[in-house]
C-alpha cells in the first residue's frame, strides 16, 4: 500500500461517512454541513483521478453555489427550526441489502485480484489546459452562444425580478 492509496481511501472514508451523516441527520443545518464534506470528498477522489478541471468544478458549483445557497436559506428561514427530516424505518432493509451487496462486491473484486488492482495507474495529464484550448479553438462558437444564452437568462431574471417588486410597492 503506497501513499496514493492512503489517499484514496481517506478521501473516499470522509466521503462516505460524511454522506451517511447526511442522510442520516435530524437537524437539516448539521446535515448541510455535512454536505460540505461530501463534496469536498468527491473533489478530492477527482483529482486523485486526474480530472482536475472537474474537480475545481465541483467545489465552485456544489460546494461555492448550491451549497452556501442551501446554507443561507436555511438559516435565514425563520420557520425551518425543528424539522424532523428523517424517513421512516421502511427504507432502512433496503438500504442494508444494497450496502451489503456493495460490500460483497467489493470484497469479491480485492479477493480476486482483478486487473485493475494489479496494474499500475497510467501517466495522469492536467486536463484543463486541453478543455480551455478546445474551448477557444473547435467549440468558440458554441461557448460563445452559451455566454449569450446565460446572459439573456440573467436579464430575464433581473426583469422579473425588478417587475415583482414594483408591483410590491404599487
């Protein structure tokens, strides 16, 4: 067991204990929090992938946008203050016969010894150098539109928005 191995399964235990203690969370601001460390986890086990464009991706999306955004809603909602978010005990068989399939699955793949364990990890290249020179060479014009599409979105919504409040004041 080599360095990137101890990594990895970091990563991938703040993953997956930070995920249970999210579904698994009666208060909906722990579990949020919670959430931070699940995508923070789902970065990390990217870049040990070598797409670190998705990577800075996922912590500017999930982590810099929807996250802080569910943060402020829940907190400045004045009447989200106990909420019993849990299910009911009915989906707890389900979920122990799918972990324990994983399990078995996992194991099975180490007891085996499958090809991907023996072989060793191929040479991984930065890849946002070559996205942002696709970006600007083959696809310009359809990133171009994009822009103009998020663009047209924004004017929209600041329009609809400037609409509802003047009719608040009316």
């Amino acid at each position: 067991m080599n360095l990137y191995d101890i990594i990895f399964y970091l990563f991938a235990l703040v993953t997956i204990v930070s995920g249970f203690f999210v579904v698994t969370s009666k208060n909906i601001v722990h579990a949020a929090f919670n959430l931070l460390f699940t995508f923070f986890g789902v970065a990390g086990l990217y870049v040990l992938l070598g797409a670190d464009f998705i990577a800075v991706v996922q912590i500017l999306v999930y982590v810099g946008g929807i996250l802080i955004l569910l943060l402020f809603g829940v907190m400045l909602t004045n009447k989200v203050v106990n909420v019993d978010i849990r299910a009911g005990a009915g989906h707890i068989l389900p979920a122990v016969i799918g972990i324990g399939i994983l399990w078995g699955a996992l194991t099975a793949m180490i007891a085996f010894k499958t090809n991907w364990i023996e072989n060793p990890a191929p040479e991984m290249n930065p890849t946002t150098a070559g996205i942002g020179n696709l970006l600007i060479t083959d696809y310009v014009l359809v990133f171009e539109l994009l822009g103009i599409l998020l663009l047209i979105a924004l004017i929209g919504a600041a329009s609809i928005a400037r609409r509802e409040t003047e009719e608040l004041k009316d």
